[in-house]
C-alpha cells in the first residue's frame, strides 16, 4: 500500500512536469503578433492608470488646470503681458521640477534665467509643446505625463515611467 501512495505521487509530478513543459511550449509558440498585442494592452493600462493618477493629482491640488491633446495638464496662473514664444526661439526661465509626491528634482537657483531653445535643446518634448502655451511673464505648472517626459528611461533624479511637474517663469525671449 505504501508503494501505491509513492507510485501515486510520482506519477502526479510527472503530469505536473509534463504540464509545465506544455505551458512552456505554450509561449514559445505565441506568434510575433499575440506578444505586440499582449504589450499593447499593458501601454493601454499603464498610461490609462498614470492618467487617473495625474487627475487626481491636479484634482487634490484643486488646479483649473486644461489638458492639451497629448495629455499635458497646464495651468497658467499668472498672466504675463509679453508676446508669445514660437518655436526656434530662446526663452529664458526659472524653473521647478517635481514627481507628483512633490519630490523636488531639479530647480533653477534663484534669479537664473536658464535658455531653452524651443524645439531644439535636448529637453522633453512635452516641454517644448507646454512652453509653446506661454508668454514672456507667464507663470505656468505643467503636469507631464510620462510619454511626454523622460519615459521609460528616466533622467537622473527622475525614475522611470514618471509624470513630472514643472512650474516655470518665462522672463525672457529672445
């Protein structure tokens, strides 16, 4: 009776084994096409879920903030009386940049104007195209989501996959 319960046992290993290996033959056989499909449907997920969390983030901090077609939250709220910066211009800018758990990243020191070339410096894209909203004297907070920031690189203080919030000054153009 013994050996019954051993043979009975080793037998439901080897089902169990033969199971594994059939799983694994399983995936080795999904084709190029179920695995972009399989990516696709995370991207969906993470960005729909990194959109709740930049809501909720603007909501929490009661921001009239308006979103761009590419997800970029902004708010200007104080209004400049200069012209608008366009594109291959140098606006210069004091800066804050933040996580949205308010970690402060990176920040100009007080009373630098740092140059961006708008359309041309090697910043975030979302950057250039939140900056293009803004003219000289206005003072705005962007809301970047990932995609449009660092993705999934991230950048020095910034961590993967992270929706970044800038607050600029735009005191010069030139």
């Amino acid at each position: 009776m013994k050996y019954a319960y051993l043979l009975f046992a080793f037998a439901a290993i080897l089902m169990s084994c033969d199971s594994c290996s059939q799983d694994k033959k399983a995936v080795q056989k999904m084709t190029q096409a179920q695995i972009d499909s399989m990516l696709i449907a995370q991207n969906r997920n993470f960005h729909a879920q990194e959109k709740e969390r930049i809501q909720k983030f603007v909501t929490d901090k009661q921001w009239p903030t308006t979103i761009t077609g590419t997800g970029i939250h902004y708010w200007i709220y104080q209004q400049g009386t200069g012209e608008t910066v366009k594109s291959e211009q140098i606006a210069l800018v004091e800066y804050e940049v933040s996580l949205l758990d308010g970690t402060v990243v990176y920040k100009s020191k007080p009373g630098e104007k740092v140059p961006v070339k708008i359309g041309h410096d090697n910043v975030e894209s979302g950057l250039h195209e939140a900056m293009l909203l803004m003219k000289k004297g206005d003072r705005a907070k962007f809301v970047l989501p990932s995609y449009r920031a660092f993705g999934l690189t991230g950048e020095g203080k910034i961590p993967m996959n992270a929706a970044v919030v800038y607050d600029i000054l735009l005191v010069e153009i030139q």
